[in-house]
C-alpha cells in the first residue's frame, strides 16, 4: 500500500517471524535485527517516515519467556527511537495493542481508559507507548500509536496473497483453520468460565487490509510533537465459540473443540472504541464483518498454505 501510494519503501526485517514471499519485490530488504536499526537509519538516507512492526506479540509466552519480550519490544523500540532522533526522521507510526487495557474497566474502550496490562506483552508496549508521548514532548517528533485489536482475514489481490503464517501458530482463526482442513485434530479453547454470555473470552476483530489502510491515515495525519493514539477495531465482540461457529459455517468443515484451562494473563472481554479513528484519520473499515474476515482468511488458507484443504 505504501509503494501504490507512491513512497519508497525499505524493509528492515531479520525474517525471525517473517517471511521473504511476504516482501514486495520493489521494496529494498534488509535483513537485520531491530537493534541495528541505526546502519541503516542514517542521517544521510532521507528518510521521511517509519513504521515499526518489530515485536514479539504472544501473550502466552510473554509470560513465560519475559526476558525476551523485555528486550525485543522495549530495548529494540528505544534503540529504533534513538536512530530516529539522531536521523532527523519526524514521523513515527507504532503498532500498539489493546492488551496494553488489560481488564478493562469500560466496553467498548475509549483510548482515555485505564491502561492496566495482566501480560508481560502488553505491559511491554505501553512502554514504547509512553516512550513516544516523552520524545514527541521533548524532541517533537510526529508520532502515532495504533492499539490493534485482534487481527484477520487476508490479502487476496490478482497473483499477491499475503495471509498468517506463523510457527507456531498462536491466533485463533488461523488454527481453527488448520482444525477444519484435517491438518489439526482438534482445537483447544482456553477456559470457558469468563464473565460472558458463553464463557468464552470475547475480542473484536479487525480486517488485515483495513488495518493497512490505518497506517498509511495515520502516517499523513502524524502532527508534529504531538504523541496521537489511535484504537482500531469494529467495536463488535464476538465470543471464541461465536468465532468456531463462523469458521465451522464459512468452511463448510466440522469443528472439534476441546476446552483446556484459562492461560495466565488473557482478560474477559476486549472490545474497541474506533470513534477517534473514524473522527480524526477518517478511517471506515471496509470489511467489517467476522464472515468477511474468515472468508478471505479460508481462502489464503486452502489456495496458499502447503498441502490441500
């Protein structure tokens, strides 16, 4: 999307998570980690815009593996923020997470809600959240927080396709998936003992390409020393079992669900307020239903992942 709207775009991504299909073919890639930002942030390279995707995002194993998350998400963040200082760059667009509400005390949640993370990967992007409100006062950086809330679907365009691809695979669409294609034999929900209408925890869900879109808003309408944040989401929860029913509906496939225990640190229920988005980046989602979201992610799935669905 950056490339179609005419900007030149570098990569820096050491493919620990990610994937080299995924990269388009007329940005520049290198392949680094996010502490070595700086060999290619140079004053000279004249940039004018970064967007930071680099993070460890599974909760789970935030709170098993702390250190690591720790490290990535907040040391890597701050060294990425200092080679944007020394470089001159003024824009800063950072991909935030609704984890960083915790329980909230609200729903939906406003951005003004109370920020109180139950997982150490929540708790670790706050931290650059706060980060950017202190170098945007102190050094007048344009920068722009994005809180997402659970992500999905796919991009499907002509001979580009670009779904998830992770290993292993944590999110709950994506194995669902996997379960309805026989490439799983069952699929496991934590805990069903939630305060909610199933007992099943509840998210709301966003659409991958309307996602991308927020970014690109985001990045024409950063304000100089100014730290804006953004929740981006449809303001529609849905339960776990709410979501087997879709995918169980859109695929056509049984759906073998087993209940294991809660897992430390997943809150109840997570349900945006996009109201300042759609206000101030004027950001409408165009895919904003879950059938939307599972069909394009079914579509990926069967047609791109390996073996047959």
């Amino acid at each position: 999307m950056l490339i179609d709207a005419g900007h030149r775009v570098v990569v820096l991504d050491d493919l620990r998570t990610g994937h080299r299909p995924a990269l388009a073919p007329e940005a520049t890639h290198v392949e680094a980690p996010l502490r070595d930002v700086a060999q290619v942030l140079t004053p000279d390279a004249g940039f004018d815009g970064v967007l930071h995707f680099a993070a460890l995002i599974a909760a789970g194993e935030s709170m098993v593996k702390p250190e690591l998350y720790w490290r990535n998400n907040v040391v890597g963040s701050l060294a990425l923020i200092d080679a944007v200082r020394a470089a001159g760059v003024p824009r800063l667009v950072f991909s935030s997470t609704a984890a960083v509400y915790g329980n909230p005390t609200e729903l939906p949640i406003p951005e003004t809600a109370v920020t109180a993370p139950t997982n150490t990967y929540g708790a670790t992007k706050l931290t650059v959240d706060m980060a950017l409100t202190s170098e945007a006062l102190g050094h007048g950086l344009a920068a722009v927080s994005l809180r997402y809330f659970n992500v999905a679907g796919a991009h499907l365009d002509g001979d580009v396709a670009l779904g998830e691809r992770h290993a292993p695979e944590t999110h709950l669409i994506p194995i669902a998936l996997e379960v309805a294609a026989g490439r799983r034999e069952k699929l496991q929900l934590f805990g069903d003992d939630y305060p909610t209408v199933d007992g099943t925890c509840v998210r709301d869900y966003i659409h991958v390409a309307d996602l991308a879109h927020a970014h690109l808003l985001a990045l024409d309408a950063a304000v100089a020393g100014r730290h804006r944040i953004y929740n981006l989401g449809n303001g529609n929860g849905f339960t776990n079992r709410q979501v087997v029913d879709v995918v169980r509906e859109v695929t056509s496939h049984p759906l073998p669900v087993e209940v294991a225990p809660r897992r430390e640190g997943d809150p109840a229920e997570l349900v945006a307020s996009s109201d300042l988005a759609r206000a101030e980046l004027g950001w409408v989602p165009g895919k904003p239903t879950l059938h939307d979201m599972v069909r394009d992610a079914w579509t990926f799935y069967r047609d791109h992942a390996p073996g047959e669905a």
